[in-house]
C-alpha cells in the first residue's frame, strides 16, 4: 500500500529505507520546497530490547529540529514523536539532498580525485567545528552520514541521532552500543565518556577509506574489529596508493591515534593540515585552481573578515571570483563605471593617477569599495595595475546585496572600520606637513 501524506507532507516517492525507516521523498506546500522525510516504523518502537533506544535515538535527532544553521549540515525542519504505545506516525522531516552518500566512493574502482576528496574531508571539519562549538559531538560519523548536495560538490553531514548534545552543565545521556563498529574511535567501543575527539577519529577512518577504498581494520565479526581498533596499527593510506604525498598518510595518521593526547585535539587543528596539503604541488597545481578549503583559509586570514562566522565565510567563497594575474594587468581602471570591489590575497599592486602612483597595496588589502558603498553607478578613481603576480578577489555588488542580512551587516561594518582608518591615516598625514 502507498503512502500518499505524511501529516501535512505530500509524498513524491521512496528515497530508500533501513532496518528501522523508510526514507520518503516530499513536498512542504506551504514552504514550497521538497523535503526528505524519516518514517520510522511502528513496530521499531514498540520493540520490548531497543523500543526504548531507538526512541531516544528519535528524540534526539528531532531536538535538533531549528538548532543547526551551517551549508555542510542537513536541516532539519520539523519532527513529529507519537505517544508510546501508539499506532500514529513517528517522523523527521528534513532538508532533501540530492546527490547520494559517500559510500560510492569507497570501492577501490571508483575513488574520488584527492582534490576533492580532501576538500569534502575539510568541509566535515568546518561542520563538525561549528556542531561541537553548539555543544554536539556527532558520535555516528560514516560515509553513509555523508551526502553529497547536487552537481556542486558541496557536502551536507546528516543523522544526528547518536549525538550528544551539551548545554552548559547538562549533558543528555550518552546511549551504549549506538554506531558504526568500523569508524569508532578506541573510546567509543569502550564505552568511555566522549569528546569531539571520538568524532576526530571517525572522520580519520573515513577520509582513510576514501583515499584507499578499504577500511583500516578489517575483521569476521564486530568483537574481532573492536580488538583491532583498539590494538593494532593501519598501514598507511600509500601502501594502497602509491601515488599520495606523506602529508596525506601524516595527517590520516594523527587524525586515528588511538590515545587522545596523540590525536589532533581541535578541529582546527585537522583542518590546518588539510588546507596546508593543498599547497602542496604533489596534490594540486596552485597556478590551475583555487579549492573551496583554500578559499575559507585565505578569508578567514584577513582581518576584514576578523568578525564574520565560518558560516558567512563559506557564503562569500560561493559568491566570490578568484583569479591570478600576471605582472602589468590593469585590474580596475580610472573613469569606468563599476559596481565590484576586490580583496588582494598575494603579491601587490599598485595605484596610479595619471601617471602618479598613489598608493601600493598589499596583501590583505580591500580595494574598489565605492562602487558597493556609495551606491548608484560608481566611477573608478584611479588606475589599479598588478605590480607583481597577484592573486585577487573580486565580489560583485549585485552578489553582496542578495547576500545573507548577517553578511551584509559584517562587510558593512567592515567597511567602515577601513574607511576610519584611513581617514585616520589621511589626517595623521595632514598634520604632519
């Protein structure tokens, strides 16, 4: 028998289904959106063993219903939990992602390019960074809680069932045996009190199997793996790839301690190494592209930039232009009407009118605002010419005024702090001659 409703929901067809739900394809009339929504079976909860776990394991996700604002987390929107005992439907209703799991990526015959898969790996820290600082450890970190979002590349962290949530002092009960043997951290299998660092090493083991198509430890049963976890030693990512660079098997390694003063304490920390091996020309030439993980590590390093959330940072990546330019390029020129304004990441330019130079910028440095903060159709002031090869920034005016409020609000403000100084500067000089 089909399914035509789900409470308000209309339901478009089955997306998948589990041991203890059907996952359904919907649609919200009154948002005017499609949403995937869990169906939990009946039978599941009244279980005499698990009915009280894996009710838990509901209520727990749907807690988090409103709670999770970041573009590399699935949403959830709405959560309906019958009463015990009761025949009507226990359901989430979540923010539909398009482009299937990781788990295709995991057989040896059909692996990622290293790029990206290090750049989805980055992606997990940011997300998984802003989760903890909400005070959630996932608990549950596995290819299959990995979705891919469309034809962008863009990743969303999904089920949050397992997770444990803090909130100043309270701490809601950790449930025992809930996870995937096979990416537990040696904490996890031995039912110790968890931090972030258990979600550290799940995401280890994933990126591991990512980069070789096996799992670290393999085992006949869930006893033999919980061993293996907690006493043996992987093999580098390279000894089924020869062609990673060392950083990669470093950072695997560091990621999989299996004692936490050993493992990377902050995801900060794991997603350091992941930008720095970008740099690396092992991994990608820097001349040929700009990856996303890159692009949040060189704003996040700009004092502009100091007060934005790593929310807003990833929505100016999106919206951004990245370019390199050679030495003499004329970057902006003096009379043209323009409605953008650049950041400058590397190198120099320099600012001339009329033959005069006027000013040289360096890295870090914002340039063209104007045209966004005077409004209208601005007319360049002077000629704006790459002294050295520069990597440059550009944001189009039309992209910030369809930008988030809480980003407009921050470029704003961050405008203005720059506009005070150099006025600052200009009087300093005035006074001085």
């Amino acid at each position: 028998m089909s399914i035509e409703r789900i409470g308000k929901y209309e339901i478009r067809g089955k997306l998948g289904e589990g041991a203890t739900s059907t996952v359904y394809l919907g649609y919200d009339s009154f948002a005017n959106r499609e949403v995937a929504i869990k169906l939990i079976f009946a039978d599941v909860l009244k279980d005499r063993e698990k009915g009280k776990v894996y009710r838990h394991l509901l209520i727990n996700e749907a807690s988090l219903a409103g709670k999770l604002f970041h573009p590399h987390i699935v949403q959830i929107f709405d959560a309906v939990m019958a009463e015990e005992g009761s025949d009507e439907h226990s359901y989430i209703v979540m923010e539909y992602v398009a482009g299937g799991t990781l788990e295709q990526f995991c057989r040896a015959d059909n692996l990622l390019p290293v790029e990206r898969l290090v750049e989805i790996i980055f992606k997990c820290t940011r997300a998984l960074d802003y989760a903890f600082r909400m005070g959630i450890t996932h608990r549950d970190i596995k290819p299959a809680n990995i979705l891919l979002s469309g034809t962008g590349g863009d990743i969303k962290i999904s089920d949050f069932g397992a997770a444990i949530q803090s909130t100043g002092d309270e701490t809601r009960t950790q449930v025992s045996g809930v996870g995937s043997p096979a990416y537990m951290s040696p904490q996890q299998v031995r039912e110790m009190p968890l931090t972030h660092q258990t979600d550290i090493y799940s995401l280890g083991v994933v990126m591991y199997q990512l980069l070789t198509g096996r799992l670290p430890f393999n085992a006949n049963n869930n006893f033999g793996m919980i061993y293996a976890i907690c006493n043996s030693d992987a093999p580098p990512p390279s000894t089924f790839r020869a062609d990673l660079p060392p950083s990669l098997d470093a950072i695997v390694a560091r990621a999989m301690q299996k004692e936490l003063d050993a493992r990377y304490a902050t995801w900060e920390e794991f997603a350091h190494d992941l930008a720095q091996s970008f740099r690396n020309q092992q991994i990608a030439s820097r001349q040929s592209m700009f990856p996303d993980s890159e692009k949040f590590e060189s704003l996040r390093a700009i004092e502009f930039f100091h007060d934005f959330s790593d929310v807003e940072i990833w929505e100016v990546v999106r919206f951004s232009r990245w370019e390199e330019v050679a030495p003499e390029t004329l970057v902006m020129k003096d009379g043209e009407h323009g409605d953008s304004f650049c950041f400058l990441l590397e190198g120099e330019l320099r600012v001339v009118k009329k033959g005069r130079v006027l000013n040289v910028l360096s890295p870090g440095e914002v340039f063209g605002e104007m045209a966004v903060v005077g409004g209208g159709h601005h007319v360049r002031g002077a000629d704006v010419i790459a002294q050295t090869t520069a990597r440059v920034v550009t944001i189009a005016g039309q992209a910030l005024r369809h930008a988030s409020e809480a980003t407009r609000m921050h470029f704003y403000q961050s405008f203005l702090r720059v506009m005070a100084s150099r006025l600052s500067i200009a009087n300093a000089r005035l006074a001085s001659n």
